[in-house]
C-alpha cells in the first residue's frame, strides 16, 4: 500500500514534469539566464504556469503568478520552479520576495542554482519567511536542462561544444583547399545549436580560408556573438565578421581597440584559459567552437570541452587537413541525410 510521502513524491514529481516542459521554451532566448519554468498548483489543478521567456524580461515565477486569475487561490498553492528562486535584485526584482508577498503555503524546487549571487539564499528567504520548501524534486532532470548555465557558474568558464564537418578518412579539407560536407538538411540542425550558443569561436585561419559569417540563417534564433583568435590581426579589413555589422570580438596579441561593433582585446589568443575566463567575465556561458583544427586541437589537449559535434561524411579525400583526434564518450549517433553525426562527451 503507497504511503503518503510517496504519494507526494509522485505529485510533485508529476507537476515538475510540466515545469520542466515549460522550461524548455526558453531554450532560444533566455541565455545568458537559465531555463526556468514554473507552474502554481491549488487543490489538485494548476491555476497558472509560465516560463522564462527571454534574459531582461520577467522570471518564471513571475509570469507563472502572473498567469493566476483569482490570486486569493495563492494562499492556499503549492509553486513549483525547476531552479531556486533568486534572492538578489538583477535586471528583475526577486523571485524569493515575490512568492513571500503573494502569500503561498509551499515551494518545491528542482535544484539549487549555482550563481554565487543566489546559491541558496533564495531557498534561505523562502523557509525564514516560514514557508515550506522542498529541494530536489527530479533534480537530475532540472540539472541537465541547464548544464551549459551550470558547467558556467561551476567552472567559472563557458560551456564549450566543439564543432565539426570531416571525410569518411578523417579530413577536414582537401590539398586543394575547402570541401563542404553538410548538406542542407545537416547545415539546418548545425544553425539550430548556433541558435543556442552565446558566442561562436574561429581561428584567424578560418576567417582567411573561408570568411565566414557565423550568423545564424537557418534556423529561428539570435546570432550569437562572434569570436576571432587573431593573434596577428591578419583577418582581411572587408572580411564580414568586420563588415556585416554584427558584434564581433577579436582576441589579439597588439592592442586594445572599439570600432563599431567590433571589439579588440589585447589577451593570448593561444591561452584558451584566458579567453575562455574573459567571456565568462562578459556572461557568456556557452560557446560553439568551429575552427581551425590548431584550436580544436588546443582544447582537446586542455581537456578545456566539455561537448563535440562530429558530422562526417561518406567522402573520401585521400589527403589533406586532419580533423582533430578526441577521445570522449558517444551520447548519439544518427545518420541523417546520408551524413553520420555524432555527439561526444569527455570520459
């Protein structure tokens, strides 16, 4: 026979559920910020529910309460909130002091948040204003949705995905220059994880063999903010990273500069540490690193990854530029559109 603490298990575990569906809405917009959702439940129904839509704009405890028609009915409801309640005064007032005004009995909460700023204090809040408060329900899951944000605010770096297109045999390139191995179908699932990344990593030789744009086309999204490793400064003047009007960030060897959108700041570019610390400093939590093979390279060595997509194609070069070696683990493997790709995570 179920006793009642199993019982509560399963109905919190039941309205978690939806918090974490909600959640995931955000996945194209709330970055910097996690993905939150949260759903206020009264006497068995849920009477609001929202999620965090885009970073400046109201929490998902916010939108949630927002979303309850009779707010006499918060007096007597349990919230659920995949990620603690902040504490502190942002962009946005406190999620904590939110709650405690409205008056609800109960708070469960997926998983503490590792920002410093918060890091418990808001669960602090809730229980010093004598409200009830679980942690932990399906905490696991609510970690996962947000590992980019928690690998950030844990490691103090960006999450780091690294990026691919190779051969059957292994080359990036041929002896002749560029080969192009997505097809239009795989390229569309590449700007789908461009959407998701705060910033998108090249090397100089990237810019000059191929003078990308790196913007997301593709796919419904924001384009990330470009990254150069430019030791030199030897990106062309009329390469479009320079050009388009985007926001572009050069790390380089010579000086420090601001010129439009585009940014030059004196550091390493051959220290992945360094750069990687800085765009944290700047709020980026997560990167999508896609060339060269001398920065790929530099960071598998570091064992500074923490992701790698490898989208490989039945191509045979013979020769070339060898795609980087990586040992990690696969979480997937598809073949889509007659390409193989693989997802890696370090052992």
């Amino acid at each position: 026979m179920l006793n009642f603490a199993t019982i509560m298990l399963a109905e919190d575990e039941k309205y978690m559920r939806r918090a974490l569906q909600l959640a995931r809405c955000g996945a194209y917009h709330a970055s910097p910020n996690p993905m939150v959702g949260a759903v206020v439940v009264c006497d068995g129904l849920i009477v609001g529910e929202g999620y965090h839509r885009c970073c400046g704009e109201g929490h998902a405890e916010v939108n949630a309460v927002a979303g309850v028609a009779n707010k006499a009915l918060l007096l007597s409801s349990t919230v659920y909130v995949t990620l603690e309640p902040c504490s502190h005064y942002g962009k946005t007032p406190p999620c904590a002091k939110l709650l405690i005004d409205c008056g609800v009995r109960r708070v469960v909460v997926g998983t503490e948040d590792p920002f410093e700023q918060v890091s418990g204090r808001g669960i602090k809040m809730l229980r010093d204003a004598g409200i009830d408060v679980t942690v932990g329900v399906l905490e696991q899951e609510c970690r996962q949705l947000n590992k980019r944000f928690f690998t950030a605010h844990t490691r103090r770096r960006p999450w780091v995905t690294l990026k691919w297109a190779q051969s059957a045999d292994g080359f990036m390139a041929g002896d002749g220059g560029r080969v192009t191995f997505s097809t239009p179908i795989t390229m569309r699932l590449m700007h789908r994880e461009r959407a998701m990344a705060d910033a998108i990593v090249v090397g100089a030789g990237t810019v000059l063999a191929d003078n990308p744009s790196l913007t997301v086309r593709r796919w419904a999204g924001e384009s990330p903010l470009r990254v150069v490793l430019d030791g030199q400064l030897s990106a062309p003047a009329d390469a479009a990273v320079l050009t388009d009007g985007g926001k572009t960030l050069i790390y380089n060897a010579e000086k420090n500069l601001v010129e439009g959108c585009v940014e030059l700041v004196r550091m390493d570019a051959r220290d992945p540490d360094a750069w990687l610390g800085d765009l944290y400093n700047r709020g980026v939590t997560s990167v999508m690193v896609e060339g060269g093979a001398t920065v790929l390279s530099r960071l598998i060595s570091r064992g500074l990854w923490d992701e790698a997509r490898v989208e490989t194609a039945p191509t045979v070069l013979g020769s070339g530029l060898k795609a980087p070696t990586l040992s990690g683990c696969v979480v997937s493997l598809n073949v889509v559109d007659g390409n193989e790709i693989k997802l890696m995570e370090p052992h």
